[in-house]
C-alpha cells in the first residue's frame, strides 16, 4: 500500500505531530522536505532508506530524518508509529546536537520521551506556543537531544562495484559466497574490497555482512516467523548462533528487541 504523505507547504508551529496505524505493509516513494522527520515505531518496523544507508526502527526506536534529504520510506505489517515533523530552526536552537546532520540516524527513545511524543500528537495542530503546550513541546525538543544512537542502521557502499555487491547480498542474505568470491564477481581482488568496504562503510566487510543479515532478520521475525526460520534464512547454521550474534550486536534477544513499548496505566485501563 503505498501512503500519501500530508500536502504541507510550511508548518503550522514548530512542532507538526502525526499518528498512524497501518494494517498492511506500505511505502513511501522516494521524496524530501524541507523539516527535520522523526518516526517513532510503537508498534512493528520502520526503515527509511537513503543512498548513504538503510535505517530501521522496531518498537522504542526512531528515526532522525535531516532536511532536504532524499529518502523513502517502508513499514511492515501493523505498523503504528508517530512522527514530528520539525522546523530546522527549532533543532538548531534545542537540539543543537543533531543539527546540521546530512544522514539519517536511528535512536533508542527513552520512556520520558515516548511519554511526552505521546502527549505532544495529542495537542491541537495550532497549539499555543506561549502556553502549556508550547513548553511542552520545548521540553520534547530538549530531550530528543539527549537520545543515543543505536545500531538499527546498515550504511550503504558508494562504490558501484560494492553497491552490487551489496544488492546481491541484501536480497539473499543467507548467501554462502566467501569474500574472495564476492570480490572476484565484482572484478576486485579481496584487499581491495575489503579497503573499499571499509572506507565507504566504516566497517569491514565482515562486519558489514553481519548486521545486515541481523537486521533482515526483523521483518520476518515481525511476520510471525520462528526464530530457527529466520536464522537460517539469514546465512546462520544454528538459533544459538543467530541470538547471540544479535545479542552481541544490539543488546538485545531479536524477540526483545520487536516487544512494544508497555503501555501506560491509564492507557491500558482506557483500552480493556
């Protein structure tokens, strides 16, 4: 399903908030504007894709989108996520950390700032800047400055003979083909590839291949599948292996890392 963003010329505040509960896969074609975006998953995967890197967001994660950056944007089944979109003067002046980025980054979102996410897309569209509200949103906008990046992203080569190297693999991640092999498909030796990957990526290759089979691990763990199937279509010979090269790599079991964050009580009570 393909979505429709908002026909917005300028924002109406500083802050311009969004919900959305998608029931089926969609996407977003490639596009840019002139605002910072940030996507907040409370519920499935988000990935946002530019030509510097693949990013992607389970629950209690968002994604950092600076302005004028071409990108596009998928969600996978019952997504439900919320979005800010953000004048640049505003990052400049509160979130002074994350100002001026050219890439996308993805970020593990504390409690205090999925609460106050939460309360901001709750406010009229044309909220009072002066009042409450505005200080409210001056509050949110201070504490996404505090937010650490996370690992939930696969930054993407820019050399065309490792960028088809990299298509090969993203589109059959459980591909066996040692380096040598890659490097030679690709008319490289494996020095040079492995020097290329590294300054294109800032990872080696070896690296590289590992988180971007850890994280095409999430849309099918997100569909519902086991984690043996998951594993082994991801190139791991065991779910032992699989869980704890993820474990290693994002802190996280990959159930864990797809759990929504918990309700509040008030929420949950309003919703029994």
């Amino acid at each position: 399903m393909e979505r429709i963003l908002p026909d917005l010329s300028a924002l109406p505040r500083p802050v311009f908030a969004r919900v959305e509960a998608l029931s089926q896969p969609s996407w977003v074609r490639e596009h840019s504007h002139p605002w910072v975006q940030l996507s907040f998953a409370t519920r499935g995967v988000l990935g946002v894709r530019s030509r510097q890197g693949s990013y992607l967001a389970p629950p209690q994660r968002a994604i950092w989108i600076p302005p004028g950056l071409q990108h596009s944007v998928v969600t996978t089944e019952r997504t439900q996520m919320r979005s800010l979109y953000i004048r640049p003067d505003s990052v400049k002046v509160a979130v002074p950390a994350l100002e001026g980025l050219d890439r996308c980054r993805v970020l593990g979102v504390t409690p205090l700032v999925r609460e106050l996410i939460r309360a901001v897309t709750r406010l009229p569209v044309e909220y009072d800047e002066a009042g409450p509200e505005g200080r409210l949103v001056a509050v949110l906008l201070d504490q996404l400055g505090m937010l650490q990046e996370v690992r939930f992203s696969l930054p993407l080569p820019l050399d065309e003979r490792l960028a088809a190297v990299s298509a090969e693999l993203e589109a059959r991640p459980d591909d066996q083909r040692t380096l040598t092999e890659l490097a030679a498909g690709a008319g490289l030796s494996g020095r040079t590839m492995t020097r290329l990957f590294l300054r294109d990526t800032g990872l080696s290759f070896r690296a590289w291949r590992r988180r971007l089979r850890l994280l095409k691990s999430l849309n099918g763990l997100e569909a519902g599948e086991s984690v043996t199937k998951v594993a082994l279509d991801c190139g791991y010979n065991s779910t032992s292996a699989f869980i704890a090269a993820f474990r290693r790599e994002f802190g996280t079991t990959p159930r864990e890392a797809l759990l929504p964050p918990p309700q509040p009580a008030q929420e949950a009570d309003a919703r029994k």
